[in-house]
C-alpha cells in the first residue's frame, strides 16, 4: 500500500505526552517519508467529525522540536465516543439521523488519509478500532495506529503509558509546596488527591518519587523542619481494601505526635462506596459520553478528608488535587525517551500497514510492537505486589491491605 496522506489526533483527556508525541511523528516522518503529507484533526474525534484540520507545513516540521517545551495539545483534544450517537447528536457534532462512524469515515475518504495516528488512552484507541473496522467494512483501506496516552498507566496489555512518569513527577513537586500547609495550623490534614480512577499506579509512584526527593532536602529538625513531618503518612488506592478504623487509629498517634497527618489518596479510591452512598441519599451522579462518573462530582478527596477529620480531631483540613497540574506538563526525560521510541515505532508500524497501539507487550516479553486493537482495554490494575511498593509502605508504616477487584 503505497502512502501519501498521513492524519494525526489526540483525545480524552490531557496527558504529559501529547505535545511530544504530535512534535516527534512530525520529525520521523519528514526524516524517512518527507513526501508524505500531513494533517491534524484539531480537537480529537470532534475535528474529524466536523472536518476541521491543520495542514502541516513544512515550517512546521522544521520546527516541530519546539512542541518537546511544551505541554497539553496543540492541536486540541475532546472526549467524543463515535458510536454513541446521541450524545454526538446532542453536541452538535451530527445531524439527527446521521452515524458518527460513517460521518468520520467520509471525512477521511474526503481528506484522503491513509493512515491515522490517535493519541489518547483506551477510549480513543478503541473508536479508532471501530472507525478502521467500519472502513473496511465499506472497501476502505485505512491503518491506524495508536499511541498510549494516560498518566494512570492502565492500559492492557501495555507496560507503560505515555506521560505517566511526568506525571507522578510533576504530582511530587506539586505536593512539596502544599505539604508546608502543615505548619499553617495546628492539627492539620492534608489530603493529596492523585489522578487514576481505576488504577492507583499514578498515586502509588507519585508518593515513591516524592519521598525519594524529600530524602535529598536539606532539613533542620531542632527547628521544627524535619522529615517526620514532611513526609507521606498513607495512600489509599483502588487495589487496596481500607481498613479506615485501624488506619485512624494509626494516623491519630502521627497526629498527635507530629502535629499533622498527610494523606496521598487515588481519585477512584473507594468511589464505589461513595458513589453507593451518594445515589441512596437521592443524588444524581452525572456522568460522561462513556458512562463514567464524573469524578470533579464525587469528589473522593473530600469525602475521604471528611471521614478521617473526624476519626483523626482534625482542626483543619485541606484538600489538593495535582492532577490538572500534573497532566499538563511538558514530557520529562524519562517519558522523552519512551515516546521517542514508541512514534518511531508507530511510524515504522505505519509504512508497513500494520495497525494497533504500540507499546510494550506485557504479554510478550515486552517488546516494543503495535499492539492488536483488541487485546486494547482499559482499567488494567496496579500490582500492590510490586516490590518498590512494598518498600514504600514499609517506609511510612502502613501495613497492606488486602487486594480488591477494580470494576470501574
């Protein structure tokens, strides 16, 4: 199959990646392929539904390092699910009547793209399996092949997702402006909220990177500023079941020894329960284009700040979140050089007509390939097993609670 016309969109949400990815896709290409044409969709699944697009020029490519400075999208992200109609209907995005997917469909016919790289998690890369098995259907050779974006890192069967180590490291710097909240007010909680709604990967590493940077700080205990204090006292994940009484009575003596208890909690920790509790008292839990929880609306942070105010005599509490700071940061090294490697890969994958989402194939000794769109699922758990992690919480003193079965 000959290729002439290349197309490229990032959608979900944001992640540490995005901005890298889109720059180095423009770079191999125009390194092994420069007569291949370029287009990005702007906004995701949105932009190929309404046929907005970007013609990379080639001041464009020449320049196309300078997205490594950056994070977010430059060519925008939404979170449109092409087979459900009635809210592509609802969004304006179809005429009543119309299929997304074949809407979509014509319009990359109509631009004539060969192949399309989507940016995104387990959602986007799913709908272009749809988008690219409704192409053939129809006599439509299109290749696609995906890049792995989350910063929760869940996606089966891939070992690591883009932009997750910025994350967990952007979470770690955030946390280290918040903890001096700490000394602001006697027997104050702090609740550190982490991004990852069914996988406590993001949460889990954040806290192991954050500890590790407090290790290399300069204290001085004689004067109130020490480690003690400063440091992660629990972390609460999906894996993990929470005994909430033993773990009060643990933080209480932290409590009344230090002064200040900090708690590093996953955004989808305990959500069933609270979900649970938030619908028998008659609320609404409103939810997105593909059935998720809207969790700014459930707000685990809040409820688990709220349980362990009382438990803990708490005089004040706060709750941050790092995500939206976290996720849209520019690529740190370590995610530089997967990403690098991973659209290379994808473009190799590409001029070969071999579709799917590259990544390291867990069920393959790792290696590097382009992942067959149907082994792609969200909701991969984090191993509590992990030996770093073990490390971890014996470093803060908690014990591990027993694994639980993630069904998000």
């Amino acid at each position: 199959m000959s290729i002439k016309k290349v197309g490229i969109l990032t959608a979900g949400g944001l992640a540490p990646c995005l901005s890298t990815a889109i720059g180095r896709l423009l770079e191999r290409y125009t390194e092994i392929a420069p007569e291949i044409e370029i287009i990005c969709y702007t906004s995701g699944y949105k932009g190929l539904l309404l046929g907005d697009k970007i013609t990379v020029d080639a001041d464009m490519r020449a320049n196309a390092a300078v997205l490594y400075e950056h994070g977010g999208s430059p060519i925008g992200n939404s979170r449109v699910k092409l087979t459900n109609i009635a809210d592509c209907e609802k969004r304006g995005l179809v005429k009543p009547g119309e299929n997304p997917l074949a809407v979509a469909a014509n319009q990359l016919v109509k631009d004539k793209v060969d192949v399309l790289h989507t940016i995104g998690g387990d959602d986007t890369n799913t709908t272009a399996a749809d988008l690219a098995a409704y192409l053939a259907d129809n006599d439509y050779k299109l290749i696609v092949v995906g890049l792995p974006k989350t910063i929760d890192n869940d996606v089966f069967p891939i070992k690591q997702s883009l932009g997750a180590f910025t994350a967990a490291e952007e979470g770690a710097k955030y946390f280290e402006n918040v903890v001096s909240e700490h000394n602001a007010n006697p027997r104050m909680l702090i609740v550190h909220e982490v991004m990852g709604r069914s996988c406590g990967w993001l949460t889990a590493y954040t806290a192991k990177i954050y500890r590790e940077r407090l290790a290399k700080r300069n204290l001085l205990p004689a004067l109130g500023l020490n480690k003690e204090r400063l440091d992660v006292h629990a972390i609460f994940i999906p894996e993990m079941a929470i005994d909430i009484k033993a773990e009060a009575a643990r933080l209480s003596q932290v409590m009344d020894e230090q002064d200040n208890v900090n708690i590093f909690i996953s955004e989808g920790a305990g959500l069933e329960a609270i979900i649970a509790e938030m619908e028998a008292a008659g609320e609404e839990v409103p939810r997105d284009a593909f059935g998720h929880a809207k969790l700014d609306a459930v707000n685990p942070g809040k409820w688990f700040g709220s349980q362990f105010a009382k438990l803990l005599n708490a005089e004040k509490v706060l709750i941050q979140k790092s995500g939206y700071y976290a996720r849209a940061a520019a690529s740190n090294k370590e995610d530089l050089a997967l990403i690098k490697l991973c659209a290379d890969k994808a473009v190799e994958a590409a001029l070969a007509g071999i579709g799917g989402v590259v990544g390291h194939d867990d069920d393959q000794n790792d290696e590097l390939r382009a992942i067959e769109f149907p082994r792609i699922a969200g909701g991969k758990p984090f191993n509590i097993d992990e030996s770093w992690f073990d490390d971890l919480l014996a470093g803060i003193g908690q014990a591990k609670g027993a694994k639980v079965e993630c069904a998000h």
